[in-house]
C-alpha cells in the first residue's frame, strides 16, 4: 500500500518541469534550462508606476499560519514541531517526495490545512547529518502578501511587483521571477496571462 502511494505521489509530482533551480512543487528528479523567449509579455509599468511600486524585501516573505510564522530558509523541523506534519502521515510515506539532483538531500512536503492544504512547505534534509531547512513554500492557493492569487493576470503582477528581474518559458508556461537577497518569487503565468502558480524559493542550496 505504501509503495503505491509512493508512485502516486512521485507522478503528481512530476506532472511539471521547473527551470532554473529545482520547482519541487513540480518536480523533484528533472532539472531543464530555462530558454529565453522573445514571445513574453511586453507590457511594462509606466515609470510613474515603478517610482510607486515598493522593492520585495523580507516582508513578502515572510509566511503566517495559525499563529506561527516562518520563511524560507529556517529550520524546517522548528516550524514543524510547531505546526505537525499536516499532510505528511505514513500512508504517503511521510511526505517524502524525493531527492534533490546531487542525492545530497531528501524532500518532503508537508500541506496545511491537511484536509484542503492553502500552504504547501517543503523542507530538504541532509542526507549526510539529517540538518533541515524550508526550501520552497508553495502560496498558489493562499496568495501573496500583496494580494496576487491564483487566477489573476499578468498585468495585475506587474502592477504590484514591477518588471521582473528575469523571465523564462517552459514546458509549464512562463516564470517571473522577483530577486531578494537569497529568496526569489517565482510566479507562473499560462499562455492567457494567468497566474497558475507561486513559489517562495530559498536560493542558497
């Protein structure tokens, strides 16, 4: 029972390819090189606008649930001892996804509310000393602090983040990604301009 779970849980997981860094939300085994496009939106924020938009600090990333807050980048097994495991549970292995590239670490992911999860985390363990950080917080179905949600268009992303620093097409649309210090947002739009996806990505490792 539990290797079908596992199966289960690794074609779910492979149902997208992220580009540039690992999208664990997508993928735990593929790696793609993002390719540049000249296809991408061409619409831009007035410079009136961009003089009005704040630059991303620690704030849009910072993440709260049920009193507890934490980012990306922190002790994965400190936020879980304060928030459970939530989706994780031995029918699905304990949320175990897989493995990074390097096979240095594993990846687990951990949903919140476990019944209709809003927030995704997913923490990467050491394999070496069993160490634990919050690589990526999947926000697709809670949104931003700045209020961009699922659904919404590229034109509304601009207007509360700007230009983004880069922007890349692949096999799962297009990402837009948002660069602070070692945390990047990363924010997939389909070919309609709408947001289908968003990351919080620890860029350290």
């Amino acid at each position: 029972m539990k290797r079908k779970y596992i199966v289960m849980i690794m074609i779910f997981s492979l149902t997208f390819v992220g580009c540039e860094g690992n999208n664990y939300a997508n993928s735990t085994m593929v790696k793609n090189a993002a390719v540049a496009t000249n296809q991408l939106p061409t619409f831009r924020e007035s410079q009136k606008d961009k003089d009005q938009i704040k630059p991303l600090d620690n704030d849009d990333f910072i993440i709260s649930y049920h009193n507890v807050s934490f980012t990306v980048g922190e002790d994965a097994g400190k936020v879980l001892q304060q928030l459970g495991e939530g989706t994780a549970n031995e029918n699905n292995n304990f949320g175990f996804v897989g493995y990074d590239n390097e096979y240095k670490h594993k990846i687990f992911m951990h949903g919140y509310p476990a019944n209709s999860p809003i927030i995704t985390l997913y923490s990467k363990v050491s394999i070496h000393d069993g160490t634990s950080i919050i690589s990526q917080l999947d926000i697709t179905n809670s949104g931003t602090k700045r209020g961009l949600s699922k659904g919404d268009s590229y034109s509304k992303m601009i207007a509360l983040y700007g230009t983004p620093n880069k922007e890349a097409k692949d096999s799962n649309g297009t990402k837009s990604s948002y660069w602070f210090e070692n945390k990047e947002l990363d924010i997939y739009y389909n070919s309609n301009q709408e947001v289908i996806q968003i990351l919080l990505v620890n860029t350290d490792l």
